[in-house]
C-alpha cells in the first residue's frame, strides 16, 4: 500500500529557513517541526539557491511575480484614466471658450451659414 507523499506550506518551510538564518541549528528545527533533518536540507538548498522565491507550490506563482502583474495592471489603467480626465478637461475648456448657442424655441437661425443664406433670400 502506497503512502501518500508529505506535503507541507510554504509558510512552515520559510519560517524553518528564517529559523535556521536566525542562528538555530538543524537538528534543533527538526526536532521543533518534527521535520527529518534531510528534509530540511533540500529545503535549506531551495532557500540558498531562490531566497524569497523559494517554494512557490503546485501551480502557485510567487506572490511578488503576482504583485508584479498587479501593480503593472493598475499602472495601466491609471494611465488610461489620466489620458481620459486630460482629454475631458481639454473639451470642457473649448465648452467654456465657445459656448454652444443656446436654441429658442422655433427662435432664429443658428449658425453664420444659415442666417447669411436667410438674408440672401430676404434681399
């Protein structure tokens, strides 16, 4: 009968690595964790080798590759919206330079064109 395979967090391996930087020997974090001391060694490689981004798990990406792509989402949109409220101001001061004429009801002309042409018409 197969036993299955031990798997353990990430947060226990980087706290018996941070344990074992503190100064604790190996066998004293093996006993603490009930951890063979062997495992702790290939941990201990892992840890030497990748630091931070030691045991990222099954699929999981580490969390910094994660806030990466995160704040670089963010970044973006934050541009795009700095691109609209520009483009925004940028209409609302022509709005304020030439106001629209405002239209009478069945009033008169509303534009030079037009009223040029009415008085052609009227001569």
């Amino acid at each position: 009968m197969l036993v299955p395979r031990q798997q353990y967090c990430r947060e226990l391996k980087i706290a018996c690595m941070r344990e074992l930087d503190s100064g604790k020997s190996m066998a004293e974090i093996a006993r603490q964790y009930q951890l063979s001391p062997k495992r702790l060694e290939t941990w201990k490689a892992e840890w030497r080798a990748k630091g931070e981004l030691a045991f990222p798990g099954k699929g999981a990406r580490p969390q910094a590759r994660l806030d990466a792509e995160r704040i670089a989402e963010l970044e973006r949109k934050i541009g795009q919206q700095a691109m609209d409220i520009d483009f925004l101001k940028k209409v609302l001061q022509r709005f304020k330079q030439r106001p629209l004429p405002l239209a009478d009801n069945g009033g008169s002309i509303s534009t030079r064109r037009s009223r040029k042409q009415a008085k052609r018409g009227q001569a």
